[in-house]
C-alpha cells in the first residue's frame, strides 16, 4: 500500500475515493463507492464554501 493510502485511509484498492482539499491540503470532504444524491449535495456545498474563503 503506498503512504498517500495509507495516510487517507483508503483500504480497498478496488473503490474509488474522493477528497477534497483545502488550500493547505486539509481534507474537508470525501467519499467513496458511489455517491448519494445527499452526498453530492454535501460535495457541492462543501466546495462552494471553500472556493468562499478564497
């Protein structure tokens, strides 16, 4: 397993993940598999608000 995996905790090789970052690199957001229609809602709002504090 490489250490970017380790570090954010994605154990299955076979499942897609998702982060999303702030601009010093903090995870603020992520997901895994397929998305939710409350999840992506969750994604969306989660970017507006840090493209916000740009």
């Amino acid at each position: 397993m490489r250490r970017e995996e380790c570090a954010l905790e994605a154990d299955f090789l076979f499942i897609r993940y998702i982060f999303l970052l702030d601009k010093f690199g903090g995870v603020r957001w992520q997901g895994f598999g397929f998305s939710t229609p409350e999840e992506l809602s969750s994604l969306l709002s989660c970017t507006s608000l840090l493209l916000e504090g740009e």
